[in-house]
C-alpha cells in the first residue's frame, strides 16, 4: 500500500475513532429509537461515509506544502502550519457533523437533550483523543526506539482506543447516571444548557488545532506551554460542568417541583363544581378557590339533593403538594357520597370519619363544615369538624354558632346537628384558614376581626361580588399568600329569584327567559308587555349606568298573584323616575328624543319606584297577574 495512503487512513481513521466513542457514550446514555442491527446499519454507514471524506483530506494535505512565511505579532509563520490547522479543524468538524447527525436520527429524546448529550460525549471524546493520547504517546517515545512514521501512527491510534475505551468506562460507571437523571428530571428541556457544551467544545478544538500552525521542532519548545494548556483546559471544563450540572440539577427539581404544583392545582380544580345557582329560586350562590404557589387541600361543593334542599360544604386537607391533593380526592367523594345517602350533615360527618380513619397511614385530616338548607322553610342545618365557623348575615352579621368536633380522620367520634332558621336574603359566608390567616409583611395574620368588618361594608350586590371583595381585600393585605384561598357565599332569597348578569345586550334574553318560563299566565300580551318593560328597564341601565364601562345587573323577582321586580347596579346614579314624561298630545316632530320608554314602564306597570341604596341603583317594579 502507498505509504502516504497508509498514513492518511490512520490519520482518517484516528479522527474517526473519537467520533464511534462518542457515539457510544450517548448511546448508553439515551434511549434508541431503532432495534440495535438498525442502528449499527446507520452509524455505519454515517461513518463510512467521513471516513472515506477524511482519507482524501488527509491525502491532500501530506501533498499540500507552502514555502512562504508572513509576520504575525512579530513572529513568522510557516502558511503550510496554517494550512495544517485548516485541515485538521475541517477534520474533526466532519466527524463531529456525522456524530450528531447519528445522535439526532437515531435516538428518542427532545432535541435540546440529544444536543446536549451529543456535545458532551464529543468533549469528553476529543479531551481523550487528543491531550491525553498526546500525553501516552509522548511517554511511548521516551520508552522505545525511534520507529517509523507508519508505526508512530499505528501506536497512536492503539493508544487512543485504548484511552476512549478508558474514558467510556469512568463516564459509564461515574458519570452517565447523573447525565440521564438530569435530563429525565428536565423531561428533556435543555435549551438552557445546550450552549455550554457547545461553546466549551469549540474552544477545545481551536485550542488544540492551534498548536498545528507551529512546526514541529517550534512546538518542541513550547512543550510547556502546551503542557500548560492540556492540563489547564480539562480541570477548567471539569470544575464548570461541575458547576453546571449543579444548577441543572437544581433547575431540574425546581421544574419538577413546578410539574408536581400544576399536577396538584389540576386534582384540586378538577372536582370544584362548575354551577353556581344563578337563577335558581331561593338561592344566591358564588366560590372560588385560589391555589396557593404551594398548593394545600382546599375544596368546596354545592349540589341539589332534592325536595328543595341543597347541600354546601367546604374542607381544607392537611399538608401540601400531591398528597394532599390525592387526600383531598378521596375525602371529597367520600363526604358527598354520604351527604347524598344520609340527607344530614352530622351523619354524613360521622360516616365519612370512620372512612377515612380505615388504611390512614399518612395520619392525615381534613376539617369540614356541610350545611344543607332547606329552600322552602329556610332552614339551614349543618354541622363542623374542626372547621373555621362561617359568618352569617341574618338580620345582623355574625359568626355563626357552631359545636366544637373534631376534624375527620383522626378519632372515632359521633358528631351532631345544629340548625338555624334564615330570614330572607340572609347571607352566610364560608371560608378558609387561608382567609383570615394570610400575613402581610410585618407578619400579621388578616384575622377574623378583619373579615367581619369588611363583610359590613354596603354596596355588595351579589354574592359574586361578596366572594370577589373579599378575594381583593386579602390580596391587597398579603401579597404572597402562602396557603390556599378559598370561600363559599350563600343568599337565601326565599320564594325570589336572583339572576346576575352582565350589563349587555345579550343578557337580556336569558332575562327574558327565565322570568316568563317563571309567570303563570296564559295572558299572552300581559307576557309580551311585560318582556317589553323588562327590555325598556335593562337597554336603559346599559345606556345610563354603564355608558362607558362593563358592569353587572342583579335582577331579583318573585312570581305570585303578583310579579315583583328589582333591578340594581353599581353604575352612575341616575333616576329614571326623574325624567318629564313625554305630551302624548305633540305631534311626532315636535316630540323631544328619548323618554318614551320609561314613561311606557309606568303607564303599563302598577307601582314604579327608585332609590339609591350603598352605591347601587335600585329600581323597583310590581304588576298584579290576576
């Protein structure tokens, strides 16, 4: 064989040798995509095909020479030392290319993974090849006769398999764990961390190439600068990707530690009940419930049980995160399943307690208050487990007298039944501890105190307002919450219905709807005139009340002998009642714009009044049905 087509296959083939090694390292470090003959047939052939390009490039540059120096920085350069640097660059850039072009076709990962994985495996792969190997053949020519250049080369690429094989087994026993456990606990999200490796691997190779612009009796003489570089570069890669790997390890349990919040935000949204009574007769209902960054076990449900009864509770679940969110689960569908076959908070308490003290490894509790109120009489019965007694509004506001029992999920107990009998429009307020326990930044809790007070404030129109209030007001008082928010607002409303809507034109058909679902009358132009006065009413507090802004309306009626009718808002004030009524008796030209509309609600209507009553409009209307 031609002794330059010799060298320059040991040369290719040296080049070669870092690139099969690093292939190895990613491949005991992720996951295949193919069957292993599939994969062996595409590294093979991806390699053969920069192993013949390398031969060429090796052949062209043992023919290439350049008798030409320049001055650079006051020294002279061989070209022929640049060209050499040229070749060898282009070299390893090949192997590289064909490395991670097997990495990116061959295994199943995210990409930013196999990225990072790849440049990993070529640094480690190319510190071995090439310093190290350097370093084994230096020691070899120090120990032996000079040989030939075909035999210097043979030893060399000895040397270096035998160095990557070296290299592939500390990384193997040492290091590829850690690797796999980052990028499992990153589920494979490392664009953040793909240009270290990258960036470290292309000053190791310019590094390294530079050396080649020097001829080889120069780089004799700077065998310490070159010993200083190969020692110096490796401990520095060595202590950054310590470095890094720390921080993509804490970066890792922090994403993990964010997948397992959202995960226990999903249980805990997931069983809330979406309904929330607005137009139901006898009852006024909102809730909600905002998680916390470290998500506790906050839940809340309100559902029919029939006969006119309807059943509301609230819980909280000891502890954070997943467990708490699995208990939440399982206690909520044990209470409601009981609370549905008893009909009785106090029993429904009492079976629920005995099931959740059976396989309680994790001694863990929840405390609960479920209330069941009877929509025809207005009796409230409930019963408490360790919970925080809600706030009552009946007459006047307080907290509501509940029996001191034990959470669910410590102590066999029996519990029992209070009750209490609701006036119209009364209005009972469940929460949290994440209410009145939420610090502000001196470390004062909210406080009950806080809560009852503000619940006095007037212009509350509805109980998503109560709910929203109250949600802004702890906010603004803590700035980071550090448990769970969560409340439940209840009005009886006796034989009335209340509807909530917002202030525009498309509301007004489910108004519309309801109330004439709602009348018993076969009169069908009371019906329509009645549908006509409601559209004059709600078009006119869209026009005047919110004129510029979005805005709620409450629509309160009740439907007897007689229809009873009370809208409110919180826009700008204004009296309807106020404005003159149009002179039937002008001609239409001569009429003034507007008015009509009103004026038509009082002729059709018995009795039309206004007032203005904490920040809200109320107006109020009542026509006989027979």
């Amino acid at each position: 064989m031609d002794t330059n087509l010799a060298s320059a296959a040991l040369e290719a083939f040296s080049i070669l040798l870092f690139g099969i090694f690093s292939l190895l390292i990613v491949d005991i470090t992720l996951k295949r995509k193919y069957s292993i003959k599939k994969s062996l047939a595409l590294s093979a052939v991806l390699f053969i095909i920069p192993y013949i390009l390398l031969i060429f490039l090796r052949l062209y540059a043992h023919q290439f020479s350049i008798d030409q120096e320049i001055d650079f920085f006051g020294r002279q350069i061989d070209l022929s030392g640049i060209s050499n640097m040229l070749i060898e660059l282009s070299a390893i850039m090949i192997s590289t290319f064909f490395v991670y072009t097997a990495v990116l076709k061959g295994y199943e990962c995210k990409t930013s993974a196999k990225v990072f994985a790849a440049s990993f495996a070529v640094l480690i792969s190319m510190i071995a090849s090439t310093f190290f190997s350097d370093y084994a053949m230096l020691a070899y020519n120090n120990l032996t006769a000079e040989g030939t250049v075909l035999v210097e080369k043979s030893v060399y690429v000895i040397l270096q398999t035998v160095l990557l094989i070296i290299t592939l087994v500390i990384y193997d026993l040492f290091i590829k764990n850690k690797v796999k456990k980052l990028i499992s606990d990153t589920n494979g999200e490392m664009n953040r961390f793909v240009v270290v490796p990258i960036i470290s691997y292309v000053i190791f190779i310019i590094a390294y190439c530079s050396w080649y612009v020097e001829d080889y009796t120069v780089r004799e003489s700077m065998n310490l600068q070159y010993f200083f570089t190969s020692i110096t570069l490796p401990i520095l890669y060595a202590l950054m990707f310590r470095v890094i790997f720390t921080e993509i390890s804490a970066t890792a349990e922090s994403m993990k530690t964010e997948t397992e919040l959202n995960a226990a935000k999903l249980i805990q949204t997931s069983i809330l009940p979406q309904s929330r009574f607005n137009g139901t007769k006898g009852i006024s209902l909102s809730a909600a419930m905002i998680p916390a960054k470290e998500v506790g076990g906050d839940f809340y449900d309100f559902f029919e049980l029939g006969n006119g009864k309807i059943a509301v509770l609230i819980a909280d679940v000891s502890g954070k995160g997943i467990p708490a969110a699995l208990f939440m689960m399982h206690a909520h569908s044990i209470i409601k399943n009981n609370i549905i076959l008893t009909n009785s908070p106090a029993e429904a308490m009492t079976k629920s307690n005995i099931q959740l003290l059976e396989n309680n490894d994790s001694c863990m509790f929840v405390t609960v208050f479920i209330g069941i109120l009877d929509l025809n009489s207005g009796t409230f019965t409930y019963s408490n487990a360790g919970h925080n007694p809600p706030l009552i509004k009946n007459k006047s506001l307080e907290y509501l007298n509940v029996k001191k029992q034990p959470v669910l999920g410590v102590v066999p107990t029996t519990y029992e039944d209070l009750e209490v009998t609701l006036s119209d429009d009364a209005i009972i307020f469940l929460y949290t501890d994440g209410v009145t326990e939420a610090m502000d930044d001196a470390g004062e809790e909210y406080g009950t105190e806080r809560l009852l007070n503000l619940l006095k404030s007037p212009g509350v129109m509805n109980m998503k307002d109560l709910v929203d209030l109250v949600n802004s007001d702890v906010n603004a008082y803590s700035k980071q919450p550090h448990d769970d928010v969560t409340m439940v607002a209840l009005e009886y409303t006796g034989s009335s219905t209340k509807l909530s809507v917002s202030a525009e034109k498309k509301s007004l058909e489910i108004i519309q709807k309801l109330i004439s679902s709602s009348l018993k009358t076969d009169d069908a132009k009371l019906k329509s005139s009645i549908m006509m006065v409601i559209e004059e009413i709600f078009v006119n507090i869209i026009s005047y009340a919110y004129p510029d802004s979005k805005g709620t309306v409450c629509v309160t009626f009740d439907v007897g002998d007689e229809l009873r009718m009370k809208f409110e808002d919180s826009g700008i004030p204004f009296d309807p009642l106020k404005s003159k009524d149009p002179d039937p008796s002008l001609t239409l030209y001569e009429r003034s714009e507007g008015g009509y509309g009103i004026y038509l609600v009082k002729k059709f209507m018995d009795t039309v009044s206004y007032s203005y009553e904490n920040g809200k409009n109320v107006l109020t209307i009542t026509k006989k049905l027979q």
